[in-house]
C-alpha cells in the first residue's frame, strides 16, 4: 500500500518503528486503500487530516463519515 503517494509501496504507516502510530505518521499518511477487507468501521479516519484518497470498496461499512477530511 502507498501510504504517501510518491509511487512506492509502504509496509505500514509506522515510519520510524517504535510499534506506535504518532499523530505525525497520521498525518503523513495521503492514500489509503483498503479495498475488499471486510472492514466495517473507518470511525477513526476523522484523524487523517490530509488523506486525498481514499478506496474502500468491497467492506462491511454501514456509514463512512468523511467529513472531516477536507481534501477528499
Ligand atoms: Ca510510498
Ligand atoms: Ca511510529
């Protein structure tokens, strides 16, 4: 998954390795792409502050409240 969008695929959005996401790693975080993986709540995407885009095709989500991301 390219996490940043600059074309190369990313393992996980903890970038500096210390098994925590930080805010600062939310933030970097500009794609998600979770396509077809039975998930049934993004309650926390309100925290991704500069997500542009956004797949989540093919899930369990009853409601997706995207209001918060203002770049999407
Ligand atoms: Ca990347
Ligand atoms: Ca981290």
């Amino acid at each position: 998954m390219d996490l940043d969008l600059d074309g190369i695929g990313d393992e996980d959005a903890d970038t500096n390795d210390d098994n925590e996401i930080q805010v600062s790693e939310v933030e970097a975080i500009l794609g998600l792409i979770v396509n077809n993986k039975n998930i049934d709540s993004l309650e926390g995407i309100a925290s991704f502050t500069n997500l542009v885009l956004l797949l989540c095709n093919f899930n369990d989500l009853i409601s997706l409240d995207i209001s918060q991301n203002e770049k999407i």
